[in-house]
C-alpha cells in the first residue's frame, strides 16, 4: 500500500501546499486516499492542516481515526509514542489505497532532534520521505546546505528520501535554488513564494484585533488581506499608499481620512480595498457615517477599541492559513504544485497499482485534464451571479476554459475584486452596448421571419443574455455556452432551439446526468428535457447518450429500462421501449444495447444472471434510458440523494453546438464541472 511522509526540519516550509498537491493528484487516480498525521496538536482544536486535508481525502475516514500521538505522549516515552503510531498507521492503511502522511509542524513542544524523530516514524511506517525545506530568506547556497545537512540526518535514520522541495523561494531566486539542488541523489523541486498563502483573512483580522463589524458584506470577510496601510497621514497620502486588496487602519475620528478610503474603493480606477479597521474604539461621527453609507459600499469596516500601534502590531502578526474553507488558496496551491512539480513522475516512484474503478474525484479530474488540453472558449451569460464569478476566477486559475462574461463591465470586475476574483484573462461584454447587437439583431430577424419577428423585436430580444450568448456561439466567437444559475431551463435552453438547433443526423434535443457513484460513472437520460418521447425519440435519446458516454470515456452499454425485463411482459409502456431498442440496434448496429430491461438487471450481474444471462449488457449498463421524464428525473434525484451520488448535469445532447444548463441550486464546483464537459464537448464537435 503506497505512502509517503512529508517531513521538515523547520517551521513555515509550506507542507500543507505539498501535501494537498500530492492528495489532489492521488484522489485523481487512486480510488481510496487516506491522511495520517502521527503527532497531532495537544489541546482540544482540531488540527487545521487535517481538516483542510480529509476535505480532499477519498478514504471516507474520521478526523479521529487520523491522529497517532500529542507532542506530550512523544515526548514522555518516544518508544511507547512510535508503537502506537504505527498501530493507527495500519488500522487507517487497511482502509486505503494510498495514505499521504504529514509529518509535525514545530508548533506546540519542539525538539531540535525534530527531524530524526519524524524519520524514525517514517522507517517504522515503512513510508519514503518527502523533504520540505523553506527557501524563503535564503540564498541558493545556503538552501543546498540546509537540504544536504537534512539528506544526512535523514540517512542516519536509514530513512529513503524521494524527493526534495524547496519551497517559499523568491522568485528572483528560483532558477537558483533549481540548480543548487541538481546535484542530490533524491528527484528536487523549487517552489516560488506566494505572498497569497499566507495573508489573512479579514476575518482572521477582525479576531486578531477583537473586533466587531460594524457594516459591509459578510461575504467579504473570507478575502484575503494582501497588505496594510496604517493611515496615519492626511488623506492625500493615505490614497497614494493604497493597493490591491490591502486593509486601511485608521482612528474612527479621523473622518476625512475615512471618507477620502471608502470614496477611493468606489471609484474606478482606485484599488478594491479587503477592508477598513477603525481603531481607538471611537465611533465615527453621524454625518460621516451617514455618507459613507449613502454610498453603498459592501467593503467590511471593522470597530475596535485597541489604539493604532496595537492594531497594527495584531495585524502585523496575524499569518493566514490553507484551511479546508480558504479556495482561493487552496485553488492557488494546486496550481502551484501542479506548475512546478513532476507530480506524475513523483508518485510513479510510489507504484501506485492501476485503478479498477472510478470514483468522482477521479472522473472530475479526468473532465478537467481534458478541458486542459484542448482550451475553448466558454460564455457565461449571468456575469452579475457571485457563483458564477468565482466559478469563473477557478477555471482561469486552472486553465480549464478561456471565459466572456455578460453583463455591466464595470460592475462585474468590481464585484469580482471585492470577490478577490482575478478576471484579467476574462472578456466581458455588456448586450446592451456592445457592437454586436445590430449584426445578431439582424440574424435572429430573419431566423424568425416567419414568426413575423422584426429586426427592431429582435434587437431588444438581443438584450437578453441567454439570446445573446446563444448567438455567440452561433456565430463562432464563443464555442459553448453554460447559464440557469439564475435563470430557469427554459430560458437556456429555449434560445437553443431557436438558433443553434440539433447536429445533422439528430432530431431530438435531450439531456443525461452524469451520475458518480463511489465507484463508477453512470449515465442517466432523459432527466431534464422530453416529457413523453415517441418510439424514434426514445431511440435518438439512446443513441445521443451513448455517444455522450464515449465523449467522456464511459464504454457506452445501453439498457432501455422498463417494469420488464426481456419478453416477459407486455403492454402500451413496455412495447414502445421494446419497439426503440429494436430501432437503436437498426440506426446504431455497432451499439451494445438490450431493452426492455429493470434497473436492477442493469447494474446488478447476479440480478442479470437470473433474468438474462448471455446478454452483453446486462449487469454491466454504463447508459440507463428510462422510458419518460417522470421516471428519468425522480430516479436520478432518488439515487442523488439517497445514494449520495454526484449528479452533473443536466449535459444537453443533440445540439450543434454546446449549450448547457445550471440548476439554479448550483454550487460553484458544479459550475466548474459543467464549464469543464461543455468545453469537451466543444472538442468533440469540432472533430
């Protein structure tokens, strides 16, 4: 069972960062991935670097069973403290199909042995080492020295050392440190510094400075502080000195200063603020406050009573951390890891057997990489949705898809910055002014000639989002589209029909979800488009399924379910989805098919051994056809829910070009992942 133990001589070196690399890489290709940590934090706070951690495990287990010792059980008898590590090792090992294990942060009772210990427990663990050493502060030469000193006391522990990350390198420094490094036995990695991973949130401010948030968006209070300006100036200067996402420290009296900040974080072409910290415990004068709300800012501004040196001297020593809620970081170190270290050629090292199975975080990455390969250029109509925002700020980070947003520029990229959303690489487009319009206007006019739609109906038509999504990806300037966050199926999917219409060959618009089980991907139609489809739809849905699995690397096994399975029953509702099946395996011959078919002898080998035993499908379906909306939607919401499956979709199949829906529930990870298949699906229609 592969593992790997990530040690460090030293505090600060970023092993979260290097862990959750390694674990978001493992949980892509590996079913069942656990996290150990043999000396846990004394007291009763949970260890945040675990929490933050088995919030991208896959083994399923409890915080609990995570644990090995305290620092004071390792300490009193470090003998008795290593047996029962490796007992809790094993007993979390059994459960896994690799365990990524974090070695002690030098926070609660160190050692200056601390090193030795960790690679005395890696020994007895029988786990290679990952060693992690801070750059940051240090040359290249003085890097190499720290790394050979380690290689040295790790060897004397006959520990085997995999590989070396030097991480929290200036960047200046980088190529340096790389080649300083070149010269070891074990595979080496440089890391630049990202200021990002360690700034605070103003959350984590406001409690530093025991705080209280007088006004402002409590969405806000998850961005991170980027600096700090301690307002002690006149207004003027105090405007020259603002960044980024930096927070202004000021006394509550000082209402020129507070005026001149909030008018500067409204205004464009000032920076957007994280927040504003009123010190002194002095209110600010009822006019001011008044003027400052009349201006309707959303920035946090925070009251506390300490005065300015002790404000800023808690802020000062407030450091930020990867927690299982901070995406921002948690989507920075990814991309970090993923940009600088071979994470494929390090775990090759592991022998990690190949997968049998797969489970979500497998079949999302898998959607993801694709994406990757192959950028296409996604509109998301609903620019002014939070969701979508930091949806769309993920997959630029990513890589995933080349992004236009619609709506208002200037308050979409001052929501996003508020957001701490980075959309530089973004095109935004306002329907309502964009030159666009008139040449769409017309188009749509005369597709709609004969519903007597006028180019001056058409134009106010182009207002609309979805209309003028749509028409970008008619036109070619986008390649797909996805939106419902907040609108309804309709109103996406209706403008489909209109304009882009269905692929040559197809008559029927449909949908499938697909459902990720613990241990395999689904596919489920129709769930979300055709209420009561006819004998030839019911065979285009089917055949559009099928096709849809393969474009996403599901073995496409189609069973056309009913209440009967084989020739033992008849009736209206079994005769129509026997009459498809037949008329599939006439327009698909090539398909695996078998209908009419019961759910459970579709999935289930010993139920289908039993009711169909030389059948190529089923037991083995990978692609369910149910025989109508009804059943199709209540059953993938049945198993989403009772099941606790993971249903993506809607994905529409059968259009020219790529649209899909949202559920208006949706979550920013669903977004993402349908950005991600609408890009694939782009890629396959392009072919």
């Amino acid at each position: 069972m592969p593992s790997i133990y990530i040690a460090a001589p030293e505090g600060d070196t970023g092993k979260s960062t290097i862990a959750l690399g390694l674990l978001h890489r493992l949980a892509a290709t590996t079913p069942r991935v656990g996290v150990f940590r043999p000396i846990a934090r004394r007291g009763d706070d949970r260890d945040y670097i675990l929490d933050l951690l088995l919030a991208h495990a896959t083994a399923g287990l409890p915080y609990e069973r995570c644990v090995g010792v305290t620092y004071q059980q390792l300490h009193a008898d470090l003998d008795a403290a290593i047996d029962d590590i490796v007992e809790r090792y094993h007993a979390v090992a059994e459960q896994c199909d690799a365990v990524i294990i974090v070695g002690s942060d030098y926070t609660d009772v160190t050692s200056p042995a601390e090193l030795s210990v960790n690679a005395r427990i890696a020994v007895n663990l029988g786990a290679p080492v990952l060693l992690a050493v801070r750059a940051k502060g240090r040359s290249a030469e003085q890097v190499a020295q720290v790394v050979e000193v380690c290689l040295a006391e790790l060897d004397a522990q006959h520990a085997h050392t995999a590989a070396v990350v030097a991480n929290r390198c200036e960047p200046a420094q980088l190529t340096a440190v790389t080649e300083a490094l070149r010269g070891f036995g074990p595979r080496t990695y440089a890391l630049p510094d990202e200021p990002l991973l360690v700034a605070p949130t103003v959350a984590e401010l406001q409690t530093a400075v025991n705080g209280t948030l007088r006004s402002g968006d409590a969405e806000l209070m998850g961005r991170e502080a980027m600096g700090v300006v301690v307002a002690g100036m006149t207004a003027d200067h105090v405007l020259e000195r603002l960044g980024e996402g930096v927070a202004v420290i000021t006394p509550g009296d000082r209402s020129d200063v507070v005026l001149a900040v909030a008018s500067a974080h409204a205004a464009e072409g000032f920076p957007s603020l994280s927040c504003i910290i009123l010190n002194g415990g002095l209110e600010l004068h009822p006019s001011i406050a008044a003027l400052v709300a009349g201006l309707g800012l959303r920035l946090p501004i925070i009251e506390t009573a300490l005065g300015t040196y002790e404000t800023a001297s808690a802020v000062a020593a407030t450091r930020g951390r990867v927690t299982a809620t901070s995406q921002r970081k948690i989507d920075t170190a990814l991309e970090l890891m993923e940009r600088y270290v071979d994470i494929s050629d390090l775990l090759a090292q592991l022998a990690i057997p190949i997968p049998k199975v797969t489970t979500p975080p497998m079949f999302t990455y898998q959607l993801r990489e694709r994406a990757r390969a192959d950028r296409k250029h996604i509109v998301l109509p609903e620019g002014d949705e939070d969701r979508i925002l930091r949806s769309a700020g993920r997959l630029l980070q990513r890589g995933i898809a080349e992004l236009t947003l619609l709506g208002d520029e200037s308050q979409i990229r001052a929501r996003a910055a508020e957001l701490a959303v980075n959309l530089d690489d973004a095109v935004v487009r306002d329907p309502r002014t964009s030159e666009m319009c008139d040449q769409f206007a017309e188009q749509y006019a005369r597709m709609r000639e004969h519903k007597g739609v006028t180019v001056e109906q058409a134009r106010e038509i182009m207002h609309d989002v979805s209309y003028f999504g749509t028409m970008l990806v008619y036109n070619g300037v986008v390649d797909g589209m996805v939106s419902g966050a907040a609108h309804t199926t309709a109103h996406t999917v209706r403008p489909a029909f209109e304009i882009i219409k269905t692929a040559p060959g197809i008559s029927t618009v449909s949908s499938v979800f697909l459902m990720c089980l613990p241990d395999r991907v689904l596919v489920y139609g129709d769930c979300a488009i055709v209420p009561d489809p006819t004998v030839e739809q019911l065979a285009d849905i089917a055949i559009s399924s099928a096709h849809t699995a393969a474009q996403f690397g599901i073995e496409p096994r189609v069973a056309m379910l009913s209440y009967s399975t084989g020739e033992s029953g008849a009736g209206t509702d079994v005769d129509k989805v026997r009459a498809a099946t037949e008329l599939v395996r006439i327009r698909a011959p090539e398909l695996l098919v078998e209908g009419p078919i019961q759910y459970d002898a579709a999935v289930d080998p010993s139920v289908a051994a039993t009711k169909l035993r030389d059948s190529a499908v089923a037991g083995r379906a990978t692609v369910l056809i149910f025989p109508d909306l009804n059943a199709g939607n209540n059953a993938y919401k049945a198993v989403q829910r009772s099941a606790g499956a993971i249903a993506i979709g809607p994905v529409l199949q059968g259009l020219a070009k790529p649209v899909n829906d949202l559920s208006r529930g949706a979550l920013v990870e669903d977004i993402v992942n349908t950005v991600a298949i609408t890009a694939i699906q782009a890629q396959n229609s392009n072919e």
